[in-house]
C-alpha cells in the first residue's frame, strides 16, 4: 500500500510497497499527483507489467553517452566518425538531461537548432540514428527502462546529390595550395604542415576512393607490379581491388615519404588531419585565385573554388574515369552496386558531350 509523507519544504513524497518489487518512491508539490502516481504504479504492479524507471531517472544523456562510447561504437567501423557526435551531443541541451526526462518535442527542438546552425540534413540523420540506438541499447542492453524518443519525430530531408567538377583552373589553384602551406605552418620546432593532405588529393582524383579507404590503405594490400590496391573492407560490406593509374603508381613510388618502408599503413594520417588541412588549403587557395584576378584586373568567377569538399574529389575522378571505361568497369572501380548510385556520382560536362556528338 502506498504511504504519503509531506516534507518540509511543502512537497508531498509518495511511497510504494510491493512483495517481489523493489520499494518506489518520488516526490510531488500536490498530494493529489502524488496520489494519482501511486495508483498508477500499484496497477501495473499488479497487472505485472511494472518496470521500474529508477535507472533513467537517475542517468544522464552525458553519462550514457560515455558507456556507449566504451562499450558500442568500438565495435563499429565508423568509431572515429561517431566519437565526434557523441562529443557534440554530451555538450549538447540534452546532454545534462535525466534520460527519462527527455520527449520527443526535445529532440525535435535539438534537431531544429541543429539545423539552424548550418548543419546538413545527412549529418543531422547520422546523429538522430546514434541518438535512437543510444536508447535502444539502453532498453534492450542495460535494462535501463526508458521510451526512445527519437521514433516518434520526423527526419529531415536529404537531398545530397551533388554535381561539383572541379574546373582545371581550380584544382591547378587547390593543389598548389596543398603543396605550399606558406609561412603559417613554419615554427621554430620545424615544418608542422600535414605532409600527407597532398599526396592523398593526388590518390583520391586518380582513384575515385573514398576518404576512409584511402586512409585504411594497407601496404601488404598493394601490389605495384599488378598495379593494383585491394581493398578487403568498403563503405557498401564487400571488398574490391582498385586498378592504378600509371600516375597513382608513381605517387607510390616518390622517394619524399610514400613509399618508405612499404609496410603498415599507405597514408599514415587520420582523417580529422585531412580534414583540417585540406580545409585550410581550399580557403588559401581562394584567397590566392582573388588576389591574382584582382592583380590582372580581370573579373572573377562565380563559385570559383567554394563548395568544394574532400568528397568532391570522389565525383571528380569518377567523372574521369567515365570518359575512359565503360560503366559497368566503373562500377568495379568505384565499388558502387547499381547504376542509380554511380549515377550521383558520375557528371560529364556538357561540353565534352557535345565534342563526341560531332
């Protein structure tokens, strides 16, 4: 039978006793919602679907983002990616939040602000998803009884497809850009640029890899006589072998850096590096493309050098390698499974059809 003790401060704790259950107990300003919460767990205890929601009262989305951190996302192959929004989210509104506090409306206030600060819809979906399974762990998993609600509010729209090319102008500027960080990389230590941002462009525009595979790049998976890269592990849960260009061949071959001892990893680098650095050269070479049209008093181009994206460089090269293979040899070489995919990916200028039309 449930107690009722009023306390100092005016509020009213309710208490519930069972056999088999542990003890409940939680504190109202009104005796009457204290009372209507009492009943409430005496029906479902005796009905036997009580669970009790101690545990999530009492969790915070920041500490279950941590457990999650160390238990679940080592285990999946885009745990370097995830870290970084569950860094986001723990410093997020909600981080401070008692699990069982937060409702769908908070989510969907978290996902418009998210929003609104610039974030892409994709992005905005991959932390909804981490968020979702994040609750679902908790209920499935650590038996911390809790609603996931994330279920019950929309999903922004995604429409990334996109049909960057980069203009020989542009990537003339962009790789010279990568090549010469200029003097704000040059400390008393030495040079403290990324070495490796250049040489993975060059690879990324001659294969049309992605980022990840670029970087998880093995030695003991290239064979240079065959010219050839296989990749056991890919985005799609297959594996495949990339062919090499004479050029991408060579790139392995520099005597600065690449080639080395030819063994661990290709590209010894991380991705937030690459980010950070070829972000950095992108904006250093808009500055120069602006500082050279104003020079030659010539007008520049619109879009010249913005929107541009480390994956961008994907579209490019596979853009390139149409105009040599057929499309179902793109595909091996691209590793996209139907035509509907490689078709985001694959934009010939109009240009250079009209030059085969005749």
């Amino acid at each position: 039978m449930a107690t009722f003790e009023q306390r100092e401060s005016g509020w009213w704790q309710a208490k519930v006793r069972r056999k088999g259950h542990a003890a409940q107990s939680k504190t109202f300003e009104k005796r009457n919602d204290a009372e209507v919460w009492a009943r409430d767990i005496e029906n479902k205890m005796d009905l036997g679907v009580f669970a009790s929601r101690k545990e999530a009262e009492k969790t915070t989305l920041k500490e279950a983002l941590e457990r999650y951190q160390k238990d679940v996302t080592p285990k999946k192959k885009g745990a370097a990616q995830e870290t970084y929004r569950i860094k986001a989210l723990a410093i997020s509104n909600l981080g401070p939040r008692f699990l069982a506090s937060i409702q769908s409306k908070d989510v969907a206030v978290f996902r418009d602000s998210e929003g609104a600060r610039g974030l892409a819809p994709s992005s905005i979906i991959k932390v909804l998803a981490l968020l979702s399974h994040l609750f679902e762990t908790a209920r499935k998993e650590w038996g911390i009884e809790v609603e996931n609600p994330v279920k019950a509010i929309k999903k922004p729209k995604v429409n990334n497809a996109r049909d960057r090319r980069l203009s020989p102008e542009e990537l003339d500027y962009l790789l010279n850009a990568l090549d010469n960080p200029g003097p704000s990389t040059q400390v008393e230590a030495g040079d403290r640029r990324n070495v490796w941002t250049p040489k993975v462009a060059r690879w990324a525009i001659e294969t049309a890899m992605r980022q990840n595979e670029i970087l998880s790049l093995d030695w003991k998976h290239v064979d240079l006589d065959k010219r050839t890269a296989f990749l056991p592990e890919t985005k799609t849960g297959t594996s495949r072998t990339v062919p090499l260009s004479s050029s991408a061949a060579a790139l392995l071959l520099e005597p600065e850096g690449v080639a080395r001892l030819q063994r661990g990893k290709v590209f010894p680098t991380t991705a937030s590096a690459i980010k950070q650095s070829y972000s950095r050269a992108v904006v250093r070479a808009r500055k120069k493309y602006l500082a050279d049209t104003l020079a030659t008093s010539c007008e520049p181009i619109d879009g010249f050098l913005e929107d541009l994206t480390f994956h961008d460089l994907r579209h490019e090269a596979t853009s390139r390698l149409a105009e040599k293979l057929q499309l179902h040899e793109l595909m091996r070489v691209t590793g996209h499974r139907d035509m509907r995919m490689l078709a985001r990916y694959y934009h010939p200028r109009a240009e250079d059809l009209a030059k085969k039309l005749g």
